[in-house]
C-alpha cells in the first residue's frame, strides 16, 4: 500500500512538470537561436543560401525558400514547412542535410516556439548588418590580424570586419570581398594549391566560426559553427587536405577540408589556443598557446603526444601567439609574449629531463613588445618577426643559420600584427592596428607600398587595377 501511495505523487509531479514545460515561454534569441546556428546556419546564410533559404535573416527565416511554402506559420507549427523537414521518419530527416537529426528536444523547442506565435527578441546589437550584397562600409581603418599571400603572389588575403578581402598583390585594387557571419576575423589562409581560403573567426562570446571559400568563383562552400567563441589560427595540411584552428575554449580541432566534418578534437591546453601547423608529412599537428606551451599531437588518433617546449617550472615566459613550420623541415618558428622568436625541434630525441628545453635550436635576439607573428622565408634562409610595444610596431629579419640581425623593415607606423613573405621571398607584407597593408623589400628593408586594406567612406577603391 505504501508503494502505491508514492506513484501517485510521482505521476502528479511527472504531469505538472509536462505542464510547466508547454507553459513556458520560449525564446527565440535564447533558445531557438542556438540551435539554427549550430545545425542550420552553415548552410542557409547570405553567402551560401541552400534551397534559396536563409536563416539568418528573421524575414526570411519565416518566408522560406526555393519550396514555395511557409517555413514557419506563427501559432502553427503543423502547417510549418520547417518543421516537417526536421521531424524525421524511420530515424531519418530531411534537414539538417547529410547530417543526423535534431533531437527531440531541439524539435520540440522549435515546435513550442512557433506555437507560442514564432516571436522575434533579438537584441538589436545582435541582429546581422552585412551580407555579400551589404559589405560593410568602413568610416576608419579597422584594425588588421591577418594577411597572407596566395601561392601564386597574386593577391593578398587580407583581414577586415566581417570580411576578407582579396587585393591584387600590388596594391592595385580589391578583386573579391568575402562576406561572412563572423564579425571578427582572426586568420585567413590559402590552400596549398591555392584554390580554397579557410578563415577562422566568430563573434567574441557568442560564436566560433570556420569559413572555406572558393577563391575563383569567391563563393562560400560551407560555414562550420565550432564552440561558443571565436577561434584562431587557422592552417593546411601540406596535401590540403585538412585544416586545423585553436580555439578560444582552449581545444583544437581538424576538420576534413572538402566536407567540413570535425576530426580531431583535443582540449590538452589551459587556456587559449592561438595558432596551428601540421608536419611536413601532415600525421603530426602542433598548436601554441595562451599557457606558454606547444603541443604536440597525432592527428589520426586525436592523441596528445608531448610538450614541445620546457615544461621546467618559471622557463615559459608568457604565452605564445604564433607557430610557423620549416618549409622542408620538421622545425617550428614560434613568437609571443617575451618577444623572442626561437625553432624548436618537432620531435624529441631522447627522454625529457626536468629542466631541459631540449627541442629548442635557436632564439633570436629579442624585439620589443610582445611577438603577435613569425614566418619564414619561402627558402628558410630568414626569419621575420612582427612586434608591438606601447602603440609601436616593428619587424625584424634574422640569418636562419646563425640567428644574426640582418635589418629592420622601415616604415611601420604601429602595432604590427601579421606578416607574410611573397612566394618568391623578394618581399614582406605586414598588416596591424592601422588599418594599412605594407610591402617591404626584403633585400634593404625599404617600404615598397601601402595602401588602405579597406574602401572608406569616399574613396573610390579600383578593382580594375587601372
């Protein structure tokens, strides 16, 4: 009797919590939000809009697409075309494409929002501003993280804010502007034949995003939404066929380059992971970090092999912002917060000592500030390394073989951010908190050019190159 007496308790806590559930009011921006942009957006967003859909834009989130009929019918999810392609039948849906279903509890969030009149309470600072037809319009220079030549020196990927654009590598004027969802833009980098750019970015705080661009036709193939915040440091495998980012949420993570599936996931950092580069035969990928360490992993395990630098107590003297592999050699060019570019090793050769640091060949003398990139040259012959210390800039090129100072590059007016020798290593672009892009001779130094990486407002930008 006892028993009996408790069920009945159970089912009427059971029924009241169904009813609390059906009560409750859902939001879109809170609750539904969330789930488009992690299973949707990708595909359905201005620059790539599948089935004619897009689902960043709350109008035509509601309209529909190439279908004719009514994504969403407020108060009526039964005659919602949404809903009927993401409830599935014999375990399968139509949307999300290629992909598994939503569980049912997404579904039924979404369900229960439109029920309750499909409401929009986006926060207006939250709403989307630009799209490939609405690029942005830039008053003043944005500051600049990125810039990357394409292998053939043809053109500058170069970042802006919510946008890469693509100048003609002499300054000559903008041949593509790349319109994504990610308000910010921490790096953009060619494929190694030079068909694709893969960019990393997001929305401080609210979204990571990895963008893969077509760099002919300039459309977007797909928009993979990873973690909740932006992420960094994106690079190739030497066969293309994988890239790698480092993630605000301290993981890092490969992706298949052609589909964009995650596969490897690794969270062995204590803080942000910055920047990224395979071996030269693509099984082994390192990242740097925001914790003053380089890691070392197995790719086709996802298995965390080692620390590449001291792992000695008070020997790491702040965090490390960039990595750049040899380009014949499994040595890795690194630069951060103590302002010395160093090589190390990739792999170790004998057992780790406490103490040691004993992948390290070489550190370069110091620059001042902190090191925000590093590159070698095509060659290997020169190291460049780019600075910032109280609102100034520097980069300095160093003798690969002996770590000499060879010369200071002229003409930086602050910070400097990134950097990128030309294919045939004759000059070094550098991009930073001006807003300007600067070519510079690697032989004596001297500035070659610099030009605004954006339109602004009343300038007449050419893309002619006339």
């Amino acid at each position: 009797m006892p028993s009996k007496l408790f069920v009945v308790p159970c089912l009427l806590l059971f029924a009241a919590t169904l009813a609390a559930e059906e009560d409750r009011a859902v939001s879109y921006y809170r609750d539904v939000r969330p789930i488009l942009q992690a299973n949707c957006q990708g595909c359905h967003q201005p620059a790539k809009q599948g089935g004619e859909y897009v689902m960043t834009d709350f109008a035509k989130l509601i309209a529909g697409g190439e279908s004719g009929d009514a994504a969403i019918v407020p108060g009526k999810p039964d005659e919602s075309y949404l809903v009927s392609v993401i409830t599935p039948t014999d375990g399968e849906a139509e949307m999300p494409k290629g992909k598994p279903p939503l569980s049912e509890t997404d579904r039924k969030t979404i369900n229960l929002w439109i029920s309750q009149g499909a409401k929009d309470d986006t926060p207006a600072s939250a709403r989307p501003l630009f799209d490939q037809d609405h690029p942005p319009v830039y008053e003043l220079p944005p500051v600049l993280t990125s810039v990357e030549y394409s292998p053939d020196g043809s053109l500058l990927a170069v970042s802006g804010y919510h946008e890469v654009l693509l100048h003609k590598a002499d300054g000559s004027g903008i041949a593509k502007r790349l319109v994504g969802m990610s308000e910010r833009i921490e790096s953009a980098r060619f494929s190694p034949n030079g068909e694709k750019l893969v960019v990393a970015g997001g929305s401080p705080g609210r979204l990571g995003e990895l963008q893969m661009w077509d760099v002919a036709s300039g459309q977007l193939d797909y928009s993979v939404p990873v973690s909740y915040d932006t992420i960094y440091g994106g690079s190739w495998s030497p066969d293309g066929k994988q890239v790698a980012v480092g993630c605000g949420d301290n993981t890092v993570r490969v992706f298949n380059a052609d589909t964009g599936e995650q596969v490897l996931f690794n969270g062995a950092h204590e803080d942000w992971a910055l920047d990224t580069t395979f071996s030269k035969d693509g099984s082994h990928l390192v990242s740097v970090s925001r914790d003053m360490t380089m890691k070392l992993y197995e790719v086709k395990t996802e298995r965390f092999i080692d620390n590449i630098t001291s792992i000695t107590p008070g020997a790491l003297k702040g965090g490390i912002a960039a990595v750049m592999r040899h380009p014949t050699e499994d040595q890795l060019l690194i630069g951060g917060a103590d302002g010395v570019p160093k090589i190390y090793k990739m792999f170790r050769e004998k057992d780790r000592k406490i103490g040691d640091d004993f992948n390290l060949i070489r550190a370069f003398p110091a620059l001042p500030g902190r090191l925000y990139d590093v590159a070698f040259s095509p060659d290997a012959a020169l190291v460049a390394a780019c600075s910032s210390d109280d609102q100034k800039g520097a980069i300095r090129l160093f003798q690969t073989a002996d770590g000499k100072q060879l010369r200071e590059l002229l003409g930086q007016k602050g910070p400097v951010y990134s950097i990128a020798f030309s294919p045939d290593g004759k000059q070094l672009a550098s991009v930073g908190f001006d807003g300007v892009v600067r070519i510079n001779q690697v032989e004596d130094g001297s500035l070659v050019h610099e030009f605004s990486a954006v339109p602004l407002t009343g300038q007449t930008v050419s893309t002619s190159g006339k």
